[in-house]
C-alpha cells in the first residue's frame, strides 16, 4: 500500500536519538531550549514552547489567552477536532466557520458575515482559530485587519504548514497572530513521533504558556509571588499540565528540521507533477494563492462526480484495493456525534458538507517515488472512467 504520508527517518536522526539515550538528560534536557532555538530562528518568531503534541500547543495557547467558561473560539468547520476541542478544555463555547472550495480554507466573507452578525447579538469570540488546510497559509493580512475591527484574538493551528511560507515570512512568524501552532505528529511536515510548538512574539504569552506546559511551576525567582528562598526553591503559581516533550524527541525533532525546506520543495515539486497528471481528470485540483508557499502537507482533490459514473464511496474503496493509500481530511467538525449533541449541523455548513463529499487526499510525501507517483495516477485514472 502507498500510504497518505509517512515520516523519513535518517541514520544521523537516528544517531541523534542513540546519543541522546546515552547522555545525561533524556528528558528536560538541554535539547529542548536548542531546538526552540533553531525554530524562533527559522521562522523568525520571538519565542517558542515545545510540547508534547499540537492538541497540547493548541490548549496552553487558548488558557494563556485566558479563554473562559464566559467566552467563545471560532475555528473552521473542516478541521481536525484539536481545532475546536482546545476551546471546550477551557469551558468555552465554540462556533464554527465554513470553508471556502478553492483554498479549502476559513471562508473570509463568511468570516466576515458571521462577525457582523455576532457583534449585533453581542456574541462575538474571543479567539479565532484559523487553520492552513494542507499547508497553505491564511490569508492572515486580512484576517488580522478583522481581528482589530471586532477585537478577537489569533491562534494559527498551522499544523500542517511547517516550513511554509505567507508572503515574506516563514508560518509561525506570527506577524499577523498572537500565537502559531506546529505538529510533529509523524505524519506531517517534520516529526518527534508525538509532538508541538507554541511560537510568539508576545513575552507575557510566551511565560504563561512556558509555565502552564509543566504544572505552572517556576523557577524563576522573577516570577514568583513569594522572596526566593534558595536553589531548593519553586512556587506554582498558575494551574498548569504535563505537556512537556522528551529531549530523545526533541533531538529527533532537531535532526529532522534541518531538513524542513528539502521537504517542502519535494512536496511542491510531487504537488506540481501531480497538477499536470491529473489535469485531464473530472477532478478539482488544489488551488494555491498568490504570494502563498504551501508546505503541501496534503494534496487534496474534489471529485467532480456530476461527471463520473461511479460514487467517491466506490471510488474510494477500489483506489485502496489497489493499494491506492487514499485518506479523507476531514469530517467536518460540527458533524461529528460528540458535536451534534452540542447542537451542531453539518448542514450549516454546506461548502464543508460539499467538501466531505468530494475529498480525497492522495499519497504526498518527500520519498514519493515517480514510479509510485505514476501508479497513483494511472490507478486514478482506471477508477475514475
Ligand atoms: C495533526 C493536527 C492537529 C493535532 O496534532 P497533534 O500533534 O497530533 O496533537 C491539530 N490540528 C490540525 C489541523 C492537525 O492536522
């Protein structure tokens, strides 16, 4: 089976793991402030927090925003579920945005009709969650400019679009949000095995969040309440989790990022093959905006099956039959049963729905082979006519 996606791991990768498991810190080490370090660096961001998953990064960023019980996030309705869950983990409410079918991201005029109306009803959010579907940024100049007309805040999960770019800078700048979000899950652009960062330029968020990442424990004597009693001395001054990453992961996780711009070329170069193979098929094709680098984490397709014979549930079957490893991203979130008994309808969001019907994502990941790349489309194109 060619699958969706999947990691690549190098001997030096493997190397730096060994050697980690050999020194002194196997976890709360050293390698975690160097690997914040190499990301800050890269991405130009001024501070980092490493975690033990994006869902974790995505948590401690709506507590250090101080989201409550009496507020609201919006996120896009086609996500994966940390987008929105993170909002619940604080007792917040949660609403839902839909998409737009050619970026298959948060639809702006959408966006835009949903605030108007909210700030009539007095219930506008608190935070907005804006997702990079598949590793193209959002277009964050404009949302930014929203979120100072109606006084929101910005968390990009940007999950999928390490190593991407928004016009000059690099995803996870956060030159137009207050805090970006990296997965490290094994199937996206870099991997830890499990793992996440939280970036900002914001030094009051960066300490919440440092702390609220290990039990909202400091050791700095300039954070605590109380006089500094010794070297024995810690307070907790906040309630926060165990959301700490491993120095063997963060190791990993540093070998891996020297590799981050190689990655995202290859998926653009696989993405861009893709483009032209499939341009004679009944299929949408990813649409990608001007002064947009996508990191390609996913090449998604729509099914135009008004012109096919056959049903994307067929289609879908058969394509992994013949070891197609085909994947849907994703459900839409109001869709799911823990989400309608919120009292949520996919129905309300009808590009979301539309999208869930024609979607698939097919095999993308650096060690793509073009024979494995050609299989693809041929199998493609047998189950397709
Ligand atoms: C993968 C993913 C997450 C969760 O990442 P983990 O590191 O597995 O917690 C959150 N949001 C989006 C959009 C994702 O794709």
């Amino acid at each position: 089976m060619i699958p969706y996606g999947k990691q690549d791991i190098t001997d030096d990768d493997i190397k730096a793991v060994v050697d980690t498991l050999n020194s002194d810190f196997i976890t709360q080490g050293p390698r975690i402030d160097q690997f914040e370090k190499d990301i800050t660096d890269k991405v130009g961001s001024k501070y980092g927090v490493l975690v033990n998953s994006a869902t974790s990064a995505l948590h401690i960023s709506c507590m250090a925003l101080g989201l409550g019980k009496e507020d609201i996030l919006w996120t896009s309705a086609n996500s994966f579920v940390a987008s929105s869950n993170c909002g619940l983990y604080c007792g917040a409410k949660v609403s839902f945005v839909d998409i737009d079918l050619e970026t298959y991201n948060i639809c702006l005029k959408k966006l835009e009709e949903k605030l108007l109306e909210a700030k009539t009803k007095d219930c506008l959010p608190k935070i907005l969650v804006v997702v990079h579907m598949c590793g193209q940024s959002c277009d964050m100049s404009k949302i930014k400019k929203l979120s100072i007309e109606y006084g929101f805040k910005i968390i990009e999960d940007a999950s999928h679009a390490v190593g991407g770019k928004y016009h000059d800078s690099y995803v996870g700048s956060c030159k137009y949000s207050d805090i970006a979000v990296f997965s490290f899950h094994p199937v996206k652009i870099i991997t830890t095995a499990e793992g996440g960062a939280a970036l900002t330029n914001d030094e009051d968020l960066y300490n919440k969040m440092s702390i609220l990442r290990t039990h909202g424990i400091t050791r700095d004597p300039n954070m605590m309440e109380n006089e500094f009693e010794g070297p024995w001395y810690y307070e907790q001054i906040d309630l926060g989790l165990n959301y700490r990453m491993t120095d063997i992961q963060a190791a990993l996780g540093r070998s891996q990022f020297k590799r981050v711009d190689e990655y995202v070329l290859q998926r653009n170069n696989l993405a861009k093959k893709y483009d032209s193979l499939l341009s004679d098929l009944p299929l949408q094709i990813p649409m990608i905006m001007e002064n947009i680098y996508s990191s390609f984490h996913l090449y998604v397709i729509l099914l135009d099956l008004a012109n096919i014979a056959k049903s994307k549930k067929d289609i879908f079957i058969s394509l992994r039959e013949k070891g197609v490893g085909v994947n849907l991203h994703y459900i839409p979130i109001p869709m799911h049963p823990f989400y309608k008994k919120l009292g949520f309808n996919e129905k309300d969001f009808p590009n979301s729905l539309e999208y869930y019907q024609k979607a698939i994502s097919i095999p993308l990941y650096p060690k793509l082979s073009e024979n494995e790349q050609s299989y693809v489309v041929e199998t493609l194109k047998k189950v397709l006519t």
